[in-house]
C-alpha cells in the first residue's frame, strides 16, 4: 500500500502538465514583452526544446504515461551527462519564455513571474524525481545505482559516461512530443499577439 508521500507524489507526477500550465498562464496574462527579452529568451527556449527532443529519442513515447514506466534503463545521449535531461529541457524552455514575456514588466512584476514560474517548476521536479527515482532503483537494482554513481541528476557533466546503453529512434519525438511542440507553439503566438500589442 502506498504511504501518503507516495501517493502525493504519485499525484503530481500524472498531473504535472496542468500543474506547469499554471505559471504559463500566467506569463501568457500578466507578461509585457519586449525586443530585448525576446532576443534573451527565445534562443533559451529553442535550445531547452532541442534538449528534450534529444531526450525523448532515447527514452520513447514513455515520457507522456501518467505512471512511471521504463521498459529499459537508458544512458545513451543526454542520459550520458545528465540523468534528467527532460526536466533540464523543460526547465530552460520555461526559463526562455519567462525571459521574453516579461521585458518590458516593472522590476518586481518581472521577479514574481520569473519567481513564480520557475519555482512552481522546481517544487514539481523536485516532488517527482524522486519518485521516479524509486521506480528506478526496483526496477533495475544495481545498474541504476551504478548510473547513479556515474552521472549527476541536473547539472550536466562534460564528459558522457563510459559504454552508455540506448538508442536513437527520430519517430519517437514525433509521436510523444505532439502536446509538446503545440504548447510552444501557443506560447509562441502568444508572445508575438502580445509584443505586436505592446
């Protein structure tokens, strides 16, 4: 039987998208782009969405479950110099927009949405990684362990590990990555409607 922490942590993993199209809401509401954050921001975007893709190569079209599953543990590609490239992707995708929305905001509005956002992001991360974490660890024992040991969990490091395990497979990121790519596609509009607004 699953204790509390389990189960909340259960929770937020399968309703982490609604829970990060929280403070994107909010950037799309209360942000005032302007050139110069775009300019910052955007690359940032772009770069964490090519992170994730690079990801989703690997790991296939498990990334979108609303439960844990791994069918094997992948080390391959980014895997080799971070565990969690996903939510580094993410992280630096939401950082960007964040930057471009928010430009021409005042000083303390422009904190509190950066704040806002990618605090929200860090406490689910910080909420489900652990949690997947502990589905990893049962399901492959000492193999995780050692990748543990090997490779660091967020920051990458600048060498891959030794004799990764995985492969590339290009169709995955097309059939996972759907609700992706239309959400930075809404974002982006979004940002252009508001900068032409502005």
């Amino acid at each position: 039987m699953d204790q509390p922490d389990d189960a909340f942590r259960t929770f937020v993993f399968k309703n982490r998208g609604a829970l990060l199209a929280v403070p994107a809401a909010a950037l799309v509401a209360f942000g005032k782009p302007s050139a110069a954050g775009i300019a910052m921001g955007l690359p940032l975007a772009i770069a964490g969405e090519l992170v994730r893709c690079w990801a989703v190569g690997y790991s296939g079209t498990t990334t979108r479950h609303d439960r844990v599953t791994a069918p094997q543990l992948v080390t391959a590609g980014p895997y080799a110099y971070v565990r969690n490239p996903l939510y580094l992707g993410n992280f630096l995708t939401a950082a960007g927009f964040a930057f471009a929305f928010t430009g021409k905001n005042a000083p303390a509005a422009r904190l509190a949405l950066l704040l806002g956002s990618l605090g929200t992001m860090a406490a689910v991360y910080s909420t489900i990684v652990p949690h997947e974490e502990r589905f990893l660890q049962r399901e492959f024992g000492e193999a995780y362990e050692r990748y543990c040991e090997r490779v660091p969990p967020f920051v990458p490091q600048t060498e891959p590990m030794p004799d990764p395990q995985g492969t590339w497979d290009a169709g995955a990121i097309a059939e996972a990555e759907t609700t992706t790519f239309g959400t930075f596609a809404a974002m982006l509009v979004s940002l252009i409607v508001k900068s032409l607004r502005a």
